[in-house]
C-alpha cells in the first residue's frame, strides 16, 4: 500500500508536535510537509528536530498554497480563521482535511462545509475514542430521561486554553439538546452570578476550569432527585487526540468529498 503523505499545521505547537509524532510512528504514513504562521520563529527549521525527533527533512513553511498542492492530507489542530483558509485550500487541492480545531463559530462552519463539497474533511472538537464514545453514550441516556433530571456539563482544562467551553463540552451539550428535539441555544446556561432564581427545567448547565496542564476532562452530570447518573472522560496525554486524527486520515482517505464526523470514522454515526 502507498504511504499516505501528511502535512502538519501549527507543527510548532504542542499538538503540531504530537502529530509529527504520531505520524514518523506509522508505517502507513509519511511526513512531507509542516506548516506554520508568517513570522513564526520556527520557520525554516525542520519539523523532526522540534519533535525530539531528529532531522527528518522537512522544514516548516508558511506557504500554505504550495504545501497543499503536494500532500494527501492536512492535520489541522490550529485556529478558527486560519482553519477556514486551509478548508478552502483543501477544497482547491481535492485532498483530505482532518481538522481539530476548537473555538468555530456558526461563520466559520458554513465556509467549511462549503468548503466539504470538493474536499475530504472530518472535523472534530475532540478525536479520541473515549470522548467519542461518551457522546454517544450520552445521547442515548438522554433520550431515555426526561426533563425531570437536570443536566449539568463540567470541563477542565490547562491554562493556555483560549476557548470555554471547550468544543467537547459543547458536542456533549448538543447531543443533549438533539435528543430533546431542541438546540442548545435555547438550552444552554453559561453563567450563574448573584440571584439568578430557580434552575429552570430542561436546560443545560456548563462549568469551566482552567489550570495548570490538565490534558482535558468531561464530565456529564443527569441529576434527578432521587439519583445521578455521571460519565467522566479524563485524557491523561495528547497522543490520543493525535492517534484519532492519524486514524481519521486513514478512514477518510479515498472516499467521495463531504463532511464527516468521528462518529462515521467510528461506526457511531445514527442511522
């Protein structure tokens, strides 16, 4: 079987450097390409040093154009306007687009599932298999409790975090509201501050913690008032988001352009 060629953005970063990681560990997979912002200081250094990896050959660009006309696919775990572009470019390119990026907003999923007709893209606010599961593990609990059992989301993660909550705190509050034949606008309670009056039924509470390096932790709390059902993910280390994006790429690669989901490279999608 061919190697598929993979490219990193934001290959500098934390999870950049993962993904290299991840993919010198494949044997499937080749790292040709790493990407980062204009003025970046890592700019022409090679993308294995930074890993603790050695020299593997491939020297961090900012020219996205030329990187995407060369790869088989992008791993994309960077920034919502800068994940837009790279959409666009791997619509330009009919390549295969995994992208991680948290933080989208309503805009943004527009452009890149415009962006889905002519490319191959599987996004995700998280890629590990334990989320994944909990997602859809929660949607089922959901459809089989009412309104009765308040819900409430906790998340926590490190300091250097710039979104809250955090895109899997709210995949799992969306999967609450679907299966109440709601949308988590009309659900959703952000804030709680000074007299605020009674818990109004049905919604969905959310709470965010930052510090130090926690890697990430979801819990979904169904709280009735004679007992509570929680399910908590804890991810103790980031290879797991990178193995979930490696394993996207492969799942994805080949199949017609669209926009794909975990739960489809997962076999959780709903019929």
């Amino acid at each position: 079987m061919e190697k598929m060629k993979i490219a990193v953005a934001g290959a500098a970063g934390r999870m950049g450097r993962e993904l290299v990681r991840a993919i010198h560990a494949r044997t499937d997979c080749v790292m040709t390409g790493a990407l980062e912002q204009m003025g970046s200081l890592a700019l022409g250094q090679d993308a294995g040093l930074l890993a603790g990896l050695g020299k593997l050959g491939v020297p961090i660009t900012s020219d996205a154009l030329e990187l995407f006309a060369k790869v088989d696919a992008v791993l994309d775990f960077t920034a919502p306007q800068a994940s837009v572009e790279f959409a666009a470019l791997a619509a330009n390119a009919r390549i295969v687009h995994v992208l991680g990026t948290t933080g989208l907003g309503p805009e943004d999923e527009k452009k890149i599932a415009a962006a889905a007709r002519h490319a191959t893209i599987v996004t995700a606010g998280n890629m590990s298999l334990g989320v994944n599961l909990l997602a859809a593990l929660t949607r089922k609990v959901a459809e089989a409790l009412d309104a009765d059992y308040d819900i409430e989301i906790l998340e926590m993660h490190h300091r250097h975090k710039v979104d809250a909550p955090s895109g899997t705190a709210l995949a799992l509050g969306e999967r609450v509201a679907a299966a109440r034949g709601r949308r988590l606008e009309d659900l959703a309670v952000y804030t709680r501050q000074g007299r605020v009056g009674p818990r109004v039924p049905g919604t969905i509470g959310f709470s965010v913690s930052r510090g130090g390096n926690i890697v990430g932790e979801h819990t979904v709390r169904f709280i009735g008032a004679e007992e509570e059902l929680s399910f908590t993910h804890e991810a103790q280390d980031r290879k797991m988001f990178a193995r979930g994006a490696l394993r996207a790429a492969r799942w994805v690669a080949g199949r017609a352009p669209g926009l794909y989901s975990m739960a489809d490279v997962l076999g959780l999608a709903r019929s």
